[in-house]
C-alpha cells in the first residue's frame, strides 16, 4: 500500500530530523557555552567530542535526503527546503568550530565541510 509507506516514510523523515535539532542544539550550545571556557586537553577532546557530533549529524541529514526522495511530491518541497536549511546550519557549525580550534592552535586539519 503506497499510502502506508509513504507515512511510515514520513514518519522515518520526522524522527530524523528531531534527532538532528538534538545535535545541532546540542553542537550550538558547546561551542557557545562550553568550549570558550575549556584549555589544553580539555579543550581538544571536546573539539573531537563535537567533530563526532558534526560527523553523526551529516549522516542523519544524508539520511533525511533518502526519505525525502521516497516522500509524495507534494511533500518534497518543504521536506527538501529543510533539509538544505540542516546542510546550511551544519556547515555554519563546522565553520564555528574551525575558527575555534585555528584560534586555539589545536587543530591539525581541516574537517570536511558539508
């Protein structure tokens, strides 16, 4: 039955996307509240604690964009507008956080941009 899957897909779509709001809040509020705060090896581990948290989000995202495609047409528009707002916001992060580490010195490469 088309309908069911495509409301279990939905579903799927939901999940995914209240699962990257956790992180995105979650990343946000690190760098803004946390990491400013942090030295040394402190410091470095919350750096690989939120590269982690970059990496996770993507893989949701690119998720996200699976169902996206198995979603009814008429849903895809908005369903694909907030998926590109998630690409958006994740690559803001990851810049936020290079500028971070740079500044820090405690960073050794550059972590892929979305």
């Amino acid at each position: 039955n088309r309908q069911a899957w495509c409301v279990m897909s939905s579903e799927r779509l939901e999940g995914i996307e209240a699962k990257v709001n956790v992180l995105v809040q979650a990343i946000q509020d690190e760098l803004s509240y946390q990491l400013p705060r942090k030295n040394g090896d402190d410091r470095r581990r919350s750096i690989q604690s939120l590269e982690k948290k970059l990496d996770e989000a993507e893989e949701l995202v690119n998720s996200a964009v699976i169902e996206v495609k198995k979603a009814p047409l008429v849903y895809q528009k908005d369903a694909t507008a907030r998926v590109a707002q998630y690409r958006r916001t994740l690559t803001s992060l990851k810049r936020q956080l290079v500028r971070s580490s740079v500044a820090e010195g405690s960073f050794e490469e550059t972590p892929n941009v979305v």
